[in-house]
C-alpha cells in the first residue's frame, strides 16, 4: 500500500510569507523607494516639504500645510515643481519596475539584484 500526502498551501498564504501581500513588506519597501525617487522633483525653498515626506502600507505622503498647494500649483525650475509623482512616475517608472521584476531562474544562475536588494533590506 501507499500512502501520499498532499498539503496544498493557498495563493495568498505563499503570498503573505514572501511579504507579497497587499500591503504587506514589498509593498512597504516599494513606498519607500517611491519617496526616495520623487525628491529631486519636490520644490525645494527650504527643504522642509522635502523632509516631511513619509512611507508606510497605505503610500506616500508629504504632510506640510502647503503641501497640496505646492503639489498642484508650483510650477518650479528644473526638475521641480507640481505633480512630482506623476512626472516621476512617466521617467523612473520602467527602472523602479526593474527592481521589482520576478527573476526566471530557469535562464540564470546568478542572484537577481531584486534578490539582493530584499536580502539587503532584511526583508528575507
């Protein structure tokens, strides 16, 4: 006689134990990585709406009465000025996803970067 076995883990438990999980550590570290990213498109008098920005699960934000204002208004020099996210997004998009792409480790036996920056960041 044989006896198999099975145990079946479910999608969104494989998820949550790779920090995958909505809102869960990847998500944190991209958060992260989008605040770094944004800065040299931030108006900068003083630097202090610069500071002020923050990361956490939910997203981004930069918490300075006039923060809105400059966010939709300031029309800067250079790279600063209004809607930096989005203007960050449309250049940095397709770099920011490269940190985060799956590896196929069927075509390579080198560790992915993706893998490192995790490892780096303690993440696994």
């Amino acid at each position: 006689m044989l006896t198999i076995g099975l145990s079946i883990i479910a999608a969104d438990e494989i998820l949550k134990n790779r920090g995958l999980e909505n809102k869960g550590k990847v998500h944190l570290e991209l958060n992260k990585m989008i605040l770094d990213y944004c800065e040299p498109y931030i108006p900068r008098k003083t630097g202090a709406l610069i500071n002020s920005g923050s990361y956490f699960n939910e997203g981004v934000s930069w918490n300075t009465p006039y923060a809105a204002k400059q966010y939709y208004q300031n029309m800067g020099s250079n790279l600063r000025g209004r809607l930096w996210f989005e203007r960050m997004w449309a250049l940095k998009k397709g770099e920011i996803m490269a940190r985060f792409n799956r590896f196929n480790s069927k075509t390579s036996k080198k560790e992915h970067p993706w893998l490192a920056f995790l490892k780096e960041r303690k993440i696994i």
